[in-house]
C-alpha cells in the first residue's frame, strides 16, 4: 500500500502537451519550470517523436472521469544496467534525479516491486502518450506503470505503442501500477520547453 501510495503522490504531478520537434540541441531530458508549469519531455507512442508534457502548478485533477474519455499515460522504467544501450531517458535518476517532484518516486517504487530488475538501481525512465489528432488523445489521463520483467528485455528502448505491446505480449513488461490517477491536459508550443529553467536534479 505505501508503494502505492508513492506512485500516485509522483505521477499526480503529470499533464501532457505536444510540441512539435524544434526543441534545444541534444536530446531533452528533465522538467523544466516556466512560471508556474513544470514541463518534461515524453514520445508519441504512435511515432516516436519526441513532444512534452506539461503540469501546471497546483491544478486541480479530476476525481471522476468518463472512461471512454480517459487516454493511459505510460512510464516505462529501465534499469541501471540498461544505460548503455537505451541512453538518455525523459527523466534521468542515477547520479541525480533531474525529474525531481517524481523521479524518486518512481525509482523507489520500480526497486520495491520488481527488486529482481531494479534492486541494482534505476537509470531512468520514459513517457509514452497518444499525441493530439491521435485515436487515444482525449482530455483525461491515467498513468500507467510500467516495469520490465528481466534486465535483458530492458536493453531495447521503447518509445512507440506497438514496440510496448510486443514486449507485454513477450512477458517482458508488466502493467505494475494501473489506473493511478486521472488527470486533464493541455497543449503547448515547443518554444514552451525551451524557455524553461531546469530544476535542480535531487538525489
């Protein structure tokens, strides 16, 4: 239960928002703040580009939804010894936790479920959603977390829809956490991300 709770106190921070490719050089990884939003890179499960979620601060969550108008949130979750085949991660967690209102959160709860995976450490996780104009994308999101069932499958990078359900078709990745908590979203132009600060990483 108190694992439970933790993943929902780290993924109730989440809202998501697309933005188009045209993001600073490298591969984008951590939140950054603008104003009172928090915003930190995902991929369109459907594409694999990259786009951004988006958390304005203190926004109230929805505590019913109509669910046939609730999309999943994935977070998929790589082991330490994952890091030299899958690179940088959306959140980053060893050596300093650059997602860090949820990064810890999550880590601690993938070592507490599956201590077989990540008991050696997290490298890092991913976001995968279904972007705007996609047949998932609706107003209400619930997250999802996901966690891989033996080191060698998390050696492959997941960032589309279909490349996930072959690896829980394998029983590679479970569901570990469903239907956290729901959530509304909101859509922001790229040069959002861009002008943000990153926050400080936690360890």
């Amino acid at each position: 239960m108190k694992t439970r709770l933790a993943v929902v106190s780290a993924v109730m921070v989440l809202s998501v928002a697309l933005a188009p490719r045209a993001y600073a050089q490298g591969t984008p990884s951590g939140e950054v703040q603008l104003g009172r939003s928090y915003i930190e890179p995902a991929y369109d499960d459907m594409t694999g580009d990259m786009i951004f979620l988006l958390t304005p601060l203190g926004a109230p969550f929805p505590s019913k939804a109509n669910q046939h108008a609730i999309s999943p949130l994935y977070l998929i979750v790589y082991p330490t010894s994952a890091g030299g085949f899958v690179g940088t991660m959306n959140c980053q967690h060893l050596g300093g936790d650059n997602c860090p209102d949820h990064g810890p959160e999550i880590a601690g709860a993938a070592a507490t479920i599956m201590p077989s995976v990540y008991g050696a450490g997290v490298w890092g996780h991913d976001h995968l959603v279904d972007a705007p104009g996609g047949s998932e994308f609706n107003v209400a999101w619930q997250v999802h977390l996901m966690l891989f069932t033996n080191s060698a499958a998390a050696n492959n990078h997941i960032t589309t829809e279909e490349e996930m359900d072959d690896a829980i078709k394998n029983g590679d990745l479970v569901d570990a956490v469903p239907d956290v908590t729901v959530f509304n979203c909101s859509v922001v132009p790229a040069r959002v991300f861009n002008r943000g600060t990153p926050l400080p990483p936690v360890n």
